[in-house]
C-alpha cells in the first residue's frame, strides 16, 4: 500500500491532508471528528488577546453563493462550484480555556498519530509572545501563527493582514526566540509579495509557512442594492485553487525546495491535495468544505487521494514540486502562429 506520510521540517504528518481552522473547529466535538476522519493534523480554531476579535464571532454571518452570485443552501447537498463569502471572528473562548482544551485535543490526537494545532492570530505581539509561551508549556506540540487574516482593514487592532517582509522577520523572530516549538507561519495572498513574506518567516526561524489565506471582496446585491451582508467579507473557494498554486510555485523558486510550504485555500478534493503538492505544497489544509458539508470530507478526500498516489504508482514526496520546476516562461513556449484564430467567436 503507498505511504501517505509527509514531512514538515521536523513533523512528520500520517498523511498530507489537514483539518484548517475555522468554526466547525471551536468546539470538542468538531475537533474529534475531524481526528476521526483521519488527517494529519488539525488546526483549532484560532485565539488572540483581543475583545474585540471574539465579539467579531457574535456578529459573524455567512453566506455560500453559486456561480451566479446567488444564495444557496448550506449543507451537504451544495454545488461543488459554492463558496462561502462571510464576516468572522475568533475563537469566542478565553484563552485559558481555549488553552486547557487544544492542549486535551493534542493529548487526544496522538491516539490517532495526529496532531491538533494551536492557531493564534496577531494583535498585539507580546500578547503573542506571552501566549506562544503558555501554548508550549502546556505541552501542545505545534504552532500556527496567523499574520495573514483577511481582515485587518476592517477590524483594526484586533488581527493582522502583515504586508511588509521586513515585519514578518520581526514578529516570527521574537516568537522564533521565545519558544522552541515548531511553528507554521500563515501569510495572506492579498499582496504581490507573497513570496518575499514566506522567505522572510522562514529566516526568522519559521518551519513551514502556510499559503495564503482568504482576499477581501465586496459583492453588491442587484435586489437591494446594497452590499451582501452589509459589508467587506472574506472570500474564498475551489476557484482560488490556481491562485494558490501560483503562490506555492514562485514561493518555492524563492527560498528553494527544502522550505515546507503549507497549501490553503482552494482545495475540495483529493486530486486537489495532488495539484498543489504538485505546485509545491508538502501538506494542504482544507477549511470552507468541511465547514459546509462535514468531516466526512476530510475522509472522502483522503480516500481519492491515496486512490490518485496508488493508480500512479507514487509517494506524497513524488509530487511535491513537480509541476513548479517544469514551469516555463512565455517565451519558452513553443510557436504557434495565428493560433489565436481558433479561440476567437464569431
């Protein structure tokens, strides 16, 4: 049977898939059956210092559009072509208690060779210090740091969307300095910078930097005339798939093949776990579908994907990279005059 296991610096994951954070992954219950379905990690739904990030959550609302912009309903049965647009917030429990439980879920996770992430977004950054330190005192074996959320500009002070490199080698430094766990740098794709962001956290001392959150976007309602749900919200779906995969392909050209990226945004399926590793992911998290349809698609993807490796006859090692190191500029393209033509209507 082909392995499925894949490294990330010094982590070894049972296999490439991981569970992202979001609010299926506040609670308990979501955590465990997300372990259950068997991934490689989960990421719990992610903590900072700030009021005003957990009052966020009770004014958080969602919506799942189809290709035409319109509502659709929110379950199993959506189109794989819906994606979510929302308002969200952090985690809505204190840190001690949100503490207490990651630290049983990681206890948890070993049953399963898994491991649940500890996931804190910026604020202030020695909050995050402080609470880096608390996370690795009660023993939780991995930390996700945040500084990508999409939603700085609307909520000031209460997360961080860093655009900057020379900001991120900051804070990953002094968190870098304060803690010896590994620790997984989440960066945004609202910047044309992104790899200039993932070479940075990486100099710091990061060991693996996950790729890139969600963009900001407005969507006008015809009907009402108004913004869907009043305001900016996060986006995201399966068609920022090739986006992520532009990102994973020139962040891995920058700080070179033996910096672990972390794929996020855009993945469904098994075969997408494939094409970004393709692109240059050693892991890829999955959020928004699981969110919509449920953990059994943490398995379903799992599934296809070992179903992908055997009928290739591949490790999760084989395709890391691949499709990113055969990637060639335009005019390296074969000529092929007045093709054009063909793609013209008339």
């Amino acid at each position: 049977m082909t392995t499925l296991a894949t490294t990330l610096g010094r982590v070894t994951l049972k296999n490439p898939l991981i569970a992202g954070s979001a609010e299926h992954l506040i609670e308990v219950d979501g955590i465990r059956r997300a372990l259950k379905s068997g991934v490689g990690a989960v990421v719990a739904k992610s903590v900072n210092e700030s009021e005003a990030a957990r009052d966020q959550l009770q004014r958080a609302e969602y919506l799942l559009l189809d290709e035409h912009w319109n509502p659709v309903n929110w379950g199993p049965d959506a189109p794989a072509s819906a994606f979510v647009a929302c308002r969200s917030g952090l985690t809505p429990q204190p840190f001690d208690q949100w503490l207490e439980q990651t630290a049983q879920m990681d206890r948890e996770a070993r049953a399963y060779e898994s491991y649940a992430v500890a996931s804190v977004i910026l604020a202030d950054l020695d909050a995050t210090v402080r609470m880096a330190k608390e996370i690795e005192q009660a023993g939780v074996r991995i930390l996700e740091l945040n500084i990508g959320t999409p939603y700085a500009s609307q909520a000031r002070g209460a997360v961080s969307t860093e655009l900057d490199p020379n900001n991120v080698l900051a804070i990953v430094a002094k968190v870098r300095d304060a803690i010896a766990l590994p620790i997984w740098v989440k960066i945004t794709g609202q910047s044309e910078r992104v790899p200039d962001l993932a070479a940075a956290a990486f100099a710091a001392g990061g060991d693996a930097v996950v790729m890139a959150g969600r963009s900001l976007g407005l969507i006008p309602d015809i009907e009402t005339l108004e913004p869907m749900l009043g305001t900016t919200l996060g986006v995201g779906g399966f068609w920022n798939l090739p986006l992520t995969c532009q990102w994973l392909a020139l962040s891995r050209a920058k700080v070179g093949p033996g910096k672990p990226l972390i794929a996020t945004n855009g993945a469904q399926t098994g075969l997408d776990i494939a094409r970004m590793m393709l692109a240059g992911a050693s892991a890829v998290e999955m959020s928004s579908p699981v969110m919509i349809r449920g953990a059994q698609t943490l398995a379903d993807a799992l599934a296809q994907f070992q179903t992908y490796l055997e009928r290739k006859n591949l490790d999760p090692a084989d395709l890391i990279g691949v499709a990113a190191d055969r990637r060639r500029n335009f005019p390296a393209m074969p000529l092929k005059t007045g093709n054009w033509k063909n793609y013209v209507a008339t």
